[in-house]
C-alpha cells in the first residue's frame, strides 16, 4: 500500500473515532445530529431538530473528554516512541523512568492533604501530580549520573528504585486514608472525566514539545541503530539523551497529571505505527501522535457502552482498565516474538 493511502487512512480514522467517542456513550446520540452539533459549533449556528439534552452532553462533556483524550493519548504515544528509540528497549514506555510513580504519589498528597486539614485541595491534585512526576525525573537523573555522564542501564536503575521509592509512600498514604482511599484507587485506574480546565494548557505543551521532539528525528534514528554509530555521524548523544529525556518526561508528566495513570498507550502505539510505517522518525513521530490520539478516545469511548451493553447499567469502566485488556495481550506477543528471534 502507498504511504500517502496509509496516511489517508489513518487520518480518515482518526475523524471517525471522534465523532464515534463522541456520539456513543451510556447515552447514545445519533451520529447525525453529532455531526449536525459539531458543525454547528464551528460555525456558530443554531441547530434545529437535536435536543437541547443531546446538544449540551456532545458540547460540554463528550467533546471536552474527546480532546483530552486525543492530546493523552497523543502524548504518551509519542513518548513511548521516543523511550523505546533512546534505550534501545522495544518494551520500554512512558513510565520507565518512575514517572507514574511520582505522579501517583502526588495526587495522593492532595488527596491526604484535603482528608487531614479538611482543606480542598483537589483542584490542584493535577498540579501536586505534575511536580510529583517531574521531581521524579530530577531524582532519577541525581542517581544516575556517575562520572558527569548517564548511562542507559543506570538510568533505567535508577527509574526502577525512585518507582518503589514512591510507590511505597503511596502505600503509606492509602494506609493512613483507611475508607478514603478509594479516591486514590479510582485516580490510578486513569479516567477522562475530570480536569478539562486544563485542557487548553495541556494541549499547547503537549503540541509544543512534540514539535520540538520531531526537530531531532534523524538523531533518535541513529541512536536506535546504536550510540557509535551515532558518534561517528557527529551526533552528541550523551546532550541528546538528557534533552530528550527531560522533554518527553515533561509529556508524560503533563498526561499523567490530567488523566491519572494510563498504560500501555506508550508500548501498543509505537510499535503498531512501527510494523505499518517502518523505522524512520520522520514518518514515525506524526503518526504515532496521530494514532495514540485515536486509540484512547476509543478505549474511553469502549468503557461507557460496555457496561451499558452487558448489564444496561450507567456506570463506567476507567479508560486505564480498558488500555490494559488491549495491552497485555500485545505485551505478550511482543515477548513471544522476541523469544522466537532468540530461538531461530
């Protein structure tokens, strides 16, 4: 198939599943009237024949979840892609540096803080789960630099100690919460509903430093052919790392603080876009962000009509379970086919 058909493709996908996520739900809309609502938003004119019940749940709660999941998705997407590109690992992802940990154990703080001082600072629980997450990354780095350099294998070490480092305080934290800590179990199975005042900031971040990543694709594709290689091509890859590094955890830290933790966005993505695009970051880095911002919208979008197809219910299943059920399955034929390489 030709590129320009596949990038058709998966663009023409990509319009599908948001009217798609945002026409079904535990309240099923007619896909014309979505479309109907939709253009109407564009261009500023009334919409006859929708109810104003349809009208307010497509603009004030699906389109807002829609996006954010399309700029999550997008995010994690692509630093996964960079993640697997710098370690040299296929089965890295976003939260290989102890990022989700961090996040977690300050959304937990917030959560403690308003359960003992009786003050709300839920509102901010995106901000507490940001620094958490880039306080993560400052540590990672103190542990892993020896010599004035960072090496691949320390860094991922070090990733592994600062995530039990955190998750253990997390532990003590849903502990000391006794009943409240639900709260916090419900924010780690990642969900879309809340936070979309901070969609616009996150947005911009997100579509900022995925432009600033794609300004290094010829470097992560000498660095994914090995780091002398690279070198001797005149890529410093010691300054490389640590940039990109420290910008794609900034990504993740953005996605996780909104959404809570998702996983295996960052592993099913980038290897998908990898088996139809090829190995070139040029190609890889747009449509990677491209495709995670398809395929999270999708899982959300699974989470409210299955409970409602299977038991006729209203309730949710959180978007992380639902990412989890696609990537585990992935995740172990990525291990199988891995084996089978060593074997034959």
């Amino acid at each position: 198939m030709k590129r320009s058909i596949q990038f058709f493709l998966l663009f023409l996908l990509l319009a599908v599943s948001f009217i798609a996520s945002t026409a079904l739900g535990s309240v099923t809309i007619p896909f014309g009237d979505t479309v109907r609502v939709l253009l109407s938003a564009v261009s500023g004119k009334a919409v006859p024949g929708v109810s104003a019940m349809h009208h307010d749940i497509i603009l004030r709660i699906r389109i807002p979840r829609v996006l954010l999941g399309m700029v999550v998705g997008g995010g994690l997407a692509v630093s996964g892609l960079v993640f697997q590109a710098l370690l040299k690992n296929p089965l890295a992802d976003p939260y290989t540096l102890g990022v989700s940990a961090g996040a977690s154990f300050g959304a937990g703080l917030a959560l403690f803080l308003s359960y003992v001082a009786g003050v709300q600072f839920k509102s901010f629980l995106p901000a507490f789960a940001f620094f958490g997450a880039v306080s993560t990354v400052f540590l990672v780095y103190f542990l892993a630099r020896t010599g004035g350099r960072v090496q691949v294998l320390t860094i991922i070490l070090s990733g592994v100690i600062v995530s039990y480092l955190f998750s253990s305080g997390l532990v003590l934290i849903m502990s000391l919460m006794g009943d409240k800590s639900h709260e916090i179990v419900f924010w780690l199975m990642g969900s879309l509903a809340g936070f979309h005042s901070f969609l616009l900031p996150a947005a911009c971040i997100t579509g900022a430093l995925s432009l600033f990543i794609f300004s290094f694709y010829r470097d992560l594709d000498l660095i994914s052919l090995g780091d002398e290689q690279a070198l001797a091509l005149g890529v410093n890859t010691e300054v490389v790392r640590i940039v990109l590094f420290s910008m794609t955890s900034v990504l993740t830290a953005v996605s996780v603080s909104m959404t809570g933790t998702i996983g295996f966005v960052g592993l099913i993505i980038p290897h998908s876009m990898r088996m139809v695009f090829g190995p070139k970051h040029k190609t890889l880095i747009p449509t990677t962000l491209a495709a995670g911002a398809l395929f999270l919208p999708l899982s959300d979008m699974i989470g409210r009509v299955l409970p409602s197809v299977l038991f006729g219910s209203g309730m949710e299943v959180p978007v992380g379970v639902i990412t989890s059920l696609f990537g585990s399955p992935f995740f172990i034929f990525l291990l199988i086919r891995g084996k089978k390489r060593l074997w034959f």
